[in-house]
C-alpha cells in the first residue's frame, strides 16, 4: 500500500509541470506503529532526530542515495538498551536503531501529517468508487486506443465516457421504474431531455 505514495510519486505529482496532482493514497506503517520510523521527529532544516522514547540525535552521516542526499542517523546501543521499546524497535542486539531519511522526506512528512486529518479520510472514501468507475472504463477498452493521433484518441475516451454514462443512466432509471427505452423512442419526449439530469439524483 504504501508503493503507490511513494517519496518520488508524492514530488513528482507536486511539482507536476502543468498542474499539482494531488494524490490520494496512505503511507505505509509497520507493524507496530511505535517505533515505526512516522514515530520518530525529524527536523530536516537543524538535521535533529528525536525517537518514541524521547532521545535525541543530530545526524550522524550525510550521504547520497541514488544521486541525492539524504540523512542517516544512529542512536548509541546503550541509549536504546534503556529504552522500554528496545525490543521492538531494535533489531541488532550490538547497535541502535538506524534511522534514514528519504530524498523526498519532506514531501513523505507532510503526507503523513496529511492522513491524519478527518478531510483526507473523508476524501480517500472516495477513491474506491473512482477506481470501479475507471475499471469499467478500462474494461470497455479505455486503455487501447484504436485510432492514431491524438484527437481522434480524445474522440474514442469521450464516446467510451458516453457508453458507461448511458449505462449508468438505464441502471437507475429500472431501478426507479422509468422506461428510459419508451422515453427516448417517443418524439414527444424529446424536448424533455434537459430533465433526465433528474433521474440520476
């Protein structure tokens, strides 16, 4: 789950050259979410770390991961000993904990503090319902383009949009008891048509 946000998708969608992307998705924890590395308190701009049981470090290492920079830092075996938490924090029984910071930790902070709101919750509710939708799309052939050039490609998404709304159109309108079918073969309902918004409510 936590592949889709990742730190370079997260920068990439926000500095994204026509437009901010905003993506919808949430981090990744481990499986005991108090020492995992969102428990920690990285102060990126005075290069500080600050772990669950309250110990503090300043970077012990700055090095370049994959051609950028990141922070390491490394907690003394003896300060994590006398941690409560030591067992499930510590893998190593002759080191601390290791913590490294991602090249885009900033963006990996803020999505964090992001998840928690009630909005962003409110708002992933969401995402299944938008993912079914593009399912369908995908299944009427959305994905596969039968034309070249890049209006003729607009052309075939919009009529595939058209198809799956006329579908949805027929599926509420049985569920309301409206014979969509006699409507639409009816000349007399033609000038009816701006009502048919109606039916989807």
């Amino acid at each position: 789950m936590g592949a889709y946000p990742s730190g370079d998708n997260l920068a990439a969608c926000a500095t994204y050259p026509a437009h901010p992307v905003d993506l919808v998705g949430p981090l990744g924890r481990g499986p005991d979410p108090r020492v995992d590395k969102a428990a920690f308190e990285i102060d990126l701009e005075q290069e500080r770390i600050t772990c669950p049981g309250d110990s503090r470090r300043r970077a012990t290492r700055r090095m370049i991961g994959r051609g950028r920079p990141i922070l390491k830092f490394s907690f003394a075996c003896s300060v994590c000993a006398a941690c409560p938490l030591f067992e499930t924090c510590v893998r190593s029984q002759t080191h601390g904990r290791t913590v490294t910071t991602h090249a885009q930790e900033r963006y990996l902070q803020a999505a964090r503090q992001r998840q928690e709101t009630a909005e962003f919750k409110e708002l992933y509710r969401l995402r299944s319902r938008v993912e079914r939708k593009i399912a369908e799309l995908v299944g009427h052939g959305l994905r596969q383009t039968r034309y070249r050039g890049q209006a003729k490609r607009q052309f075939q998404r919009l009529w595939t949009g058209a198809a799956v709304n006329l579908k949805r159109l027929f599926t509420l309108a049985e569920a309301k008891g409206i014979d969509l079918a006699a409507i639409l073969l009816s000349s007399t309902q033609l000038g009816r048509w701006a009502s048919w918004p109606l039916l989807i409510k």
